[in-house]
C-alpha cells in the first residue's frame, strides 16, 4: 500500500447545514477511494486557527476561522493512488465560480467563502500529513481492504 497515499478532507459548516455529507463521501466511495477515518465535531479557535496558520494576517482570516468554528464539520481521511491529487481535482477550484461543472465545488457551491469542502493541497507536500495528524490520532486510522481493490487496482 505504500504507492498509495491519504489526504485530509472535511465537510465545511455550510455543506454540513445543507445536507451534503452523503453526498460527498458517495463520491469519494464510488471514486475507488477508502475512507480510513471519519469524526463529526465542532472545530475550536485554536484548532482552526492552526489548521488555517498559512492565511493568518489575510483580510479573510478572520471571518473563515469564525465560520469554519461555528457549527459542526465531518472531518475525513480518504487512501488511494495519488489520493491528495485526486481529491483536489474532485473538489474543484478554491472559487466555486471557477470551479468546472461535474467538480464539488462545480456541482454544490456558489460562493467563495462557502464552497463547502476542505481537502489537503497536493502543491504543498506535506500538508496532508499536517492535517491528518492535527485533527486526528493515530489509532483512529483504520487499516483494513476493501473488497473491490482488487478491481481497482492493476
Ligand atoms: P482551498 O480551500 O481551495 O485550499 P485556500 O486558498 O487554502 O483554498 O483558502 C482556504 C479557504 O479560505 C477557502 O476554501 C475559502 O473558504 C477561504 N478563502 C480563501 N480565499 C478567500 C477570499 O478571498 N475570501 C473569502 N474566503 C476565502
Ligand atoms: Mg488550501
């Protein structure tokens, strides 16, 4: 399994609201993904002040991290080849306008300061083991197969 590589992805507040949890993890699901850890919390200040560190002292920071800690998130991590790639293309661009049809953010968003998801960003390496272990432990990473790997895997 080690080609294969986990990234951190959440619900945002708004996608919570608006009902669309099951909706995104099908969509991981039915990618091949393996979801190997789940929580639905409420994020603290400190929690998203840190998971936010790099926009700190940007005219948005404020108002996400007042957003992101408003009501509950689900928080994820998903497995598969080249899964940190893979997700963001899934998710979308950063602005739901941007964002081509067919995307998450393509599909269920408007606005940029609610595009419902959050997942780790494979053009900063390293990001998805940051995120992974800020919001969960280790022995909440479920190691196990899924039945149709060998189907989706060559
Ligand atoms: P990403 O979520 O696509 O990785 P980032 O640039 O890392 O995008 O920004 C983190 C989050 O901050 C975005 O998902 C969005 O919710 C919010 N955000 C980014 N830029 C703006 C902005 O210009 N106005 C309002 N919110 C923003
Ligand atoms: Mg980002």
């Amino acid at each position: 399994m080690s080609e294969h590589d986990r990234t951190f992805v959440m619900v945002k507040p708004d996608g919570v609201q608006r009902g669309l949890i099951g909706e995104i993890v099908s969509r991981f699901e039915d990618r091949g993904l393996k979801l190997v850890a789940g929580k639905f919390m409420q994020i603290d200040r400190d929690l998203a002040e840190e998971h936010y560190g790099e926009h700190e002292g940007k005219p948005f920071f404020e108002g996400l991290v007042e957003f992101i800690t408003s009501d509950p998130v689900f928080a994820m991590v998903w497995e598969g080849k080249d899964a940190v790639r893979q997700v963001r293309n899934m998710m979308g661009e950063t602005d739901p306008a941007e964002s081509p049809p067919g995307s998450i953010r393509g599909d269920l968003g408007l606005d940029l300061g609610r595009n419902v998801i959050h997942a780790s960003d494979h053009e900063d390496p390293g990001s998805n083991e940051r995120e992974i272990s800020l919001f969960f432990d280790e022995d909440e990473l479920l190691d196990y197969e899924r039945v149709d790997e060998g189907w989706l895997y060559e």
